[in-house]
C-alpha cells in the first residue's frame, strides 16, 4: 500500500473510534440527557457528518484494493 494510501486507512481508523465516542456519548451519558436540545442536535448532525465522511474513506479504501488487482 502506498503512504497515502496508509493515512487515508489510518485517518479512517481514527475516525471509527471517535465515531463510536461520540455515539456512546450520546446514547450512554447523563450529561448529554441533561445538554440542551439544541446542543444535542448539534452533535447528532455532527455525528452524521462524520458517519458520511466515514464512508467516504471506506469508498477510497475499496478503491485502492481495486487498483492492486
């Protein structure tokens, strides 16, 4: 695998973790039950977003393992 190829699977990684952290944060939390609604949304769009860019990554990681064939 190329180096850029390598960081685009690391940053896909990093991502996977904080995705999981933050849907934890807001599904398992006391904290995030007592923020204010419109905090919350916030971050809900926020996690979406990353689960997009998430597939994103996945998409490009496909793609490098197509070329290699």
């Amino acid at each position: 695998m190329k180096p850029y190829q390598e960081r685009v699977v690391a940053e896909k990684n990093r991502l996977d973790d904080k995705i999981d952290n933050l849907h934890g944060f807001l599904t398992c939390n006391s904290l995030a039950i007592r923020m204010p609604k419109s905090e919350s949304n916030l971050l809900r769009i926020q996690l979406n977003a990353m689960k997009t860019y998430y597939c994103a990554l996945a998409a490009r990681i496909e793609y490098f393992h197509e070329d290699e064939e």
